[in-house]
C-alpha cells in the first residue's frame, strides 16, 4: 500500500490563453490531494472518495460507468472524476508494464472539486505516483508531469494546457508556454488570499465559449495575446519581488477574462469585494464560470472582506507549496 501527495494550484497569470500557447504562470498551493493505492488480487479498480464536494462515496470501476453510486453529486461531476482516476491507473499500468493490476483506490482531497483550483490535476498526479510506486516502479516528476497531462488531455477530449499537471507534479510556481514548462526560482512570498463561492465551472464548455469568440472576432484573438503580455511583464514583476504591480496585473487579467465571458456574478462580486479589501490584486482561477477567485494580501482586510460578500462560501490563506508530487507512506 503506497500513499503520495500532490498539491492544488492558483493561477497568478494566464488560464484560457495558455490553450492557445500563450505562457501561464501557475503557483502550487498547500492544498494537497492525497491517494492511496493498493494492490488486489483482479483486474479490477475500487474508488473511494472523500471529498469537500463528493460527501464520500465507494464505486467499483471495470471500465464502464455502471453501478452508479449513491452520492449527492452532480452526474456528469462523478463520471469525470471517475474518468480522472481510471485513466490515470491506465497509465500507472503502462509504466510498469503491469496491463492486468488491479486497485483499490483512496481519495482524500482539501481542494474542492472543479473551482479552479487544480483539483483533477492533484489526484491525477498523486494517483500515478502511488500507483507506479505499488507495482515497483518509481518515476521522476517529470514523467509523471508528462503522464497526468495525457490523462487530462483524454479525459478533457484534448482541450488541456500543461499548466495544471506540470504545477502540480514540480511544485511552486512554474512558466508554461505550450511544451515548454520550467519552474520559476527565487519566488516572492505570495500571500494568497482565496474565495470560494462552493460552485464550479464546466471547463469544456468554457474552453469552447473563448475558442468561438476567439474565432468569430479579431479584438476576442486580440485580448487572448493581451493576457499573454501581462504572463510576460508579470515574470518580470515576480522576478522583481514587486508584489504591487503582480496585484495591477492580476486585476488587469480578470478584466480580459470578464470580457471573455469566462467570469460570473459571484467571481466578480468576490474580485471586488477583494479589493475594497485593500487587496493588491485579485482575479478569478482557473476556468471560471463558478469555483474561486485568488487576491494578493498580507493584510487582513480581503479575508474581512470576503466573509462579508453574498456568494462567498468560505475564505482562507494558501501558501505556496514548494513541494510537489510526494510519497507520503
Ligand atoms: O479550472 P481548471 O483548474 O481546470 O483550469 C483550467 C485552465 C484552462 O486554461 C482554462 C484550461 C487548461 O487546460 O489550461
């Protein structure tokens, strides 16, 4: 029985253009996904999940989506996740050499599920990693990064950057360009402040919605390279450890994400209630739609703020996790 970790993530810059190969910079947050995988004695694959959004559940898996669990989560919610962890032991099995192990599978996640926050992402990650590390196989990070992505790419019918896996399988903050993925050094302490407004996006579809627009009109192309000149004068304002200007920039960001239809009434009522919060900046994570926001803020006045907002579920700190995929036992 092998347990391994892999963390969340925030996006500081970036989501939405990174499809179309502008760069991303990701941040990966002390918000793990934990998996533990064992071994059986068939082919078979048994979930187990508890999840801030799947209450617990226990599904046995051989490929199709039968024997539908009992579970207060949204159906097409559940097949995707399944899809995730499947997939992802697909590729557990393809590493090893091993077509035929079977698992029993344990999820156990503090990032919420389809907020933005890189939750697919984290147990897709772990769940190789333990997986691999049951049959005997120990991968690097950067295969593993490599191997999540092709699962996400499967699962999200090839509407999937790096982004998310490679952050979440090197850990801190990280620059994707389309193959190209690096992680940046001498990073600013970041004092994220996130919003969550208990609700999700359907990627797809959001991924899709930028794609039309994006081809129907030239100024859509436009702000998708307008939020790429922001990723590149935010690298230098990271490597300048300008905490201010990140904050104008990620402002800067959500309002080209809101003109591309990809926020929602409760993203932004959290954005601004941010920062009249005296936040340095504040911007939507992820695909949007519904899920969380992330502000910049060393003070207390964005979290006072948040509690206070209509639509605000929860609020709380995440700091940046330097540490990636790991085992854990
Ligand atoms: O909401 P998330 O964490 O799945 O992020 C999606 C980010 C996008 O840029 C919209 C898509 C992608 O795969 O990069």
């Amino acid at each position: 029985m092998v347990t391994s970790s892999a963390p969340g993530k925030v996006y500081l810059f970036g989501e939405h253009a990174v499809v179309y190969g502008e760069p991303a910079v990701p941040c990966a947050i002390e918000r793990r996904a934990r998996i533990t995988a064992e071994r059986r004695g068939d082919d078979r694959l048994r979930v187990n999940a508890t999840d801030l959004t799947l209450d617990g559940f226990t599904v046995e898996y051989d490929g199709d989506a039968t024997g539908t669990p009992d579970v207060d989560v949204a159906e097409p919610l559940l097949e995707e996740g399944m899809g995730y962890v499947n997939e992802a032991i697909e590729q557990a099995r393809d590493a090893a050499d091993a077509p035929d192990a079977g698992f029993d599978v344990t999820i156990e996640s503090s990032i919420p599920l389809g907020a933005g926050l890189g939750s697919s992402a984290a147990v897709v990650t772990a769940a190789i990693d333990a997986a691999t590390r049951e049959l005997g196989v120990e991968l690097d990070a950067a295969e593993i990064a490599d191997r999540a992505y092709h699962v996400e790419y499967e699962v999200q019918d090839g509407q999937a950057s790096r982004a998310d896996t490679f952050c979440s399988a090197m850990g801190g903050a990280v620059r994707v360009e389309s193959d190209d993925c690096r992680r940046i050094d001498d990073v600013p302490n970041l004092p994220f402040v996130i919003g969550y407004d208990g609700g999700s996006g359907d990627t797809g579809a959001l991924v899709a919605g930028v794609r039309d627009l994006r081809e129907e009109y030239d100024f859509a192309a436009d702000t998708v390279g307008a939020i790429g000149d922001i990723v590149r004068q935010g690298e230098q304002a990271l490597e300048a450890g300008d905490l201010e200007e990140l904050g104008e920039l990620m402002d800067f960001n959500h309002g080209l994400l809101s003109a591309l239809g990809v926020s929602s009434r409760t993203l932004d009522a959290m954005v601004w209630a941010a920062r009249e919060g005296d936040a340095l900046g504040a911007k939507l994570t992820g695909a949007g739609g519904g899920g969380c926001i992330v502000a910049l803020d060393p003070d207390d006045g964005t979290e006072t703020a948040l509690r206070y907002t209509q639509g605000c579920e929860s609020v709380f700190r995440a700091e940046l996790d330097t540490e990636g995929v790991r085992v854990e036992s």
